[in-house]
C-alpha cells in the first residue's frame, strides 16, 4: 500500500499539467461587420471577450495592422499594451465607411454561455472612439444574430459555421 500511495503525487501532477495543456475547443463563427456611411480615414476596430464586469479576457479580432495606432483604442490598449500578448487574428487594412469586413471568430466555447460578452470597439482617426460600439452577452442564441451598432459599426451579423 506504501508503494501506491508513493505515486499519487506524481499521478496528480501529471493530470494537472496534461489538463493545463489541453487545447481549448473553440466554435467557429462568420462575423460581417458592416461601417455607417461617413467620409474619413478607416476604421480600426477590436473584438474581444469581457467578463461580467468589463475586464478584458481575450482579443479575437483587430483589424487594422499598424500597430502605432493601437493605443489609440485606449479601452483595449490598457489591456493589451500591457503585455502585448501574440494576436492570431490581425488582418489587414482598416476598413473605411460603408464597406465591410468578414472574418470568422474562433470564440472559445467555455466562454460561450457563461456570463461574457462579446465587444467591438472602433476608432477613425480625428473622428472619434466608442469602446463598446457593439456589446452584447456571448451566448448561444447572440452567435447567431444580427445586432446594430452605435458609433462607426451600423451592423454585425453572427452566422455559426
């Protein structure tokens, strides 16, 4: 008995680091993002997972690559400029009124459900910034919606893949 029991530390590391190490599963979610008509430079836009009160958990998306504007998105640039962690989903240019984007989102499915949110923040240079132009609870039935926005974002529309 002396012997088992001996192992039980190690057994009990083992499974917390496999568990550590386990790839989170994560749905996929086509996202268009569609501008309010308006004349001016694009928009640099964010999406990221909040938590319940606001705190910034994960960056999605970002469009817009030149990175001597991020701070500018000083909602998520408190977040990120900390750390600056690697962002998997930086695309291309920023998108300018009336066009629209389409990405697709690799949301996390323990977030999904469980009290987050989902945040779109834009900013246009000299025009203005809304870190919450699109904010609503990262559920099962929102990932499937179509939701307006209330600065430089007139729409988004979630289709599940």
């Amino acid at each position: 008995m002396k012997r088992v029991l001996k192992f039980i530390p190690a057994i009990v590391l083992i499974g917390a680091l496999l568990t550590a190490f386990t790839p989170v599963e994560k749905t996929a979610v086509k996202c268009l993002i569609q501008l309010t008509n308006y004349s001016g430079e694009g928009a640099y836009l964010i999406v990221s997972i909040v938590d319940a009160d606001n705190e910034y958990v994960e960056t999605l998306y970002v469009q817009g690559k030149d990175s001597e504007w991020y701070s500018e998105i000083t909602e998520w640039w408190k977040f990120y400029g900390k750390n600056r962690p690697n962002i998997d989903a930086i695309s291309g240019e920023t998108i300018s009124g009336g066009e629209r984007a389409l990405s697709v989102l690799q949301i996390p499915n323990d977030k999904i459900d469980k009290g987050y949110n989902l945040r779109f923040e834009t900013s246009v240079e000299d025009q203005g910034y809304y870190a919450d132009d699109i904010q609503f609870a990262l559920s099962t039935e929102n990932l499937k919606a179509k939701v307006e926005g209330k600065g430089f974002i007139r729409y988004v529309r979630m289709l599940p893949q």
